[in-house]
C-alpha cells in the first residue's frame, strides 16, 4: 500500500490567509492615499530604527569574524582579533 504524505496547504493559501493578506493590502493602500503626511512624519524614526536591525542581521550577530562556519581561522585572522 502505497500512503501519499499529503502536506497541508500554507497558511498564505487557506482561506483565511487570502483574506488576511487582501485585508493587509487594502489597509496599506488606505495608509498611504490618507494619511501621507503621517507616514513621512515617521520616516526619520523608522529609519533610526532600522539601523540596529540591520546591524544584527547584516553581521549575523557578534563573534563570526566574517569567516566561514567551519573553517579555521588563519594566522592573520588571530592577530588581528588580539
């Protein structure tokens, strides 16, 4: 006998997905064509915000040094690092 492991349908293609996702669309366009001038009263903090997001996952955190997973530092690597 042969079973298909059937995996579920995604959240995003359930009905209740769809109906989110159009929701989250028609609020967006809502924000943008009213309320412009609030959004670009917010863009200076949002982008203040931003900064140490990006930090976090532009360097995956503190301690990679910028080698690869599994491979051994060199000689220059260390020294630089003291």
């Amino acid at each position: 006998m042969d079973h298909e492991h059937l995996e579920p349908p995604s959240f995003w293609r359930s009905p209740a997905g769809l109906t989110l996702l159009v929701a989250a669309a028609v609020g967006g366009f809502y924000l943008v064509t009213e309320h412009t001038a609030h959004l670009f009263g917010v863009l200076p903090y949002l982008f203040v915000l931003a900064c140490p997001l990006m930090h976090v996952f532009m360097h995956h955190g503190h301690g990679g040094g910028g080698h690869q997973h599994g491979q051994p530092r060199s000689n220059d690597d260390e020294q630089r690092h003291q």
